[in-house]
C-alpha cells in the first residue's frame, strides 16, 4: 500500500500520549493513551497511539489530520496532577518564560513543520499535566494515579466538541 492509501485511510481525529513510562508522572500521556484505547468501541472515528517519546514520528501521525490531541507531562509551575488545555499557539507565548512541556521544543518543532508542509491539522490541542514526580520508576505518583478518571473525563469532553 502507497502512502497515499495510507493516508485515505486515517481517522479524521487522533489522540496522542507523549512521554516516558520508565520516568514516572513522565509518562502520564502514554498511559491515559492507553485507557482511552481499551475504550476504542466508544469513539470509532478516533484513532489512539501511545508513541512515547516517539520525536519526528508525530510529524506522520498528524498529517493530513482534521483534529488532534496531544497528551504530555507539563512542567507548568501549578500544583501537581493540574491538568490544563492549550494550542500551539498558546505554548509558544509562554515558551521563553517556561517550559510548558518537557518535550515542547520537539512538538512545536513537529507542528511547525507540518505547516511548513501543507499537512497540519486544522485543530490542535495540548493537554498538560504538571508531575509531581520525574524519576526513574514506571509507577505514576499518587497524586496523578487518582486523577485518571478526571484526566479521560477531561479527554473525553474535547472529544464530544
């Protein structure tokens, strides 16, 4: 199959977790990534991939996209398992006051280039969860653990717009 076939036979939406499970809170997009796929019946028109710390294979998964959502830790000077919704956009005004993302650079980076290509999503979200824990250890902290319900809650919401 050429990569156009390949291409046609996308979902229009695509929710995407980011991150590292041998780093703890690090790894908190792949793992609500992975509850939301054992939840795949619910939203057939939505394709779900974990793809870690997956760097300029997001550019491929986004392109040619209606919508997509991301899912990464964020280092957000809030209080731990804060989870908050922004664009690209937003990210790049706060940029040279934080890090917004611990893999920011590299998803600006993937986003813009896309544009650059003619292939970027006409949606883009982010969503950030602040850490209270980046260490060796594929265990979430406690604090984001029992946040997960409100985390797919929150995912499910963007999904229903």
């Amino acid at each position: 199959m050429n990569s156009v076939a390949k291409e046609n036979l996308k979902k229009d939406v695509v929710v995407v977790g980011l991150g590292n499970i041998l780093m703890a809170d690090e790894g908190i997009g792949c793992v609500i990534a992975g509850l939301l796929l054992a939840r795949q019946e619910e939203y057939p028109s939505v394709e779900f991939i974990d793809i870690g710390t997956g760097g300029m294979s997001l550019l491929h998964i986004i392109s040619g996209r209606g919508k997509v959502i991301i899912i990464d830790c964020a280092a957000m000077g809030t209080e731990p398992g804060t989870i908050k919704r922004f664009t690209p956009e937003q990210a790049k005004n706060v940029k040279q006051l934080s890090h917004y993302s611990l893999h920011e650079a590299d998803v600006l980076k993937v986003i813009e280039m896309s544009r650059q290509l003619g292939r970027c999503p006409e949606t883009i979200v982010i969503f950030g969860i602040e850490p209270q824990q980046i260490q060796q250890g594929r265990k979430l902290s406690e604090t984001l653990s029992a946040k997960l319900t409100e985390y797919i809650n929150t995912i499910e919401k963007e999904l229903d717009e």
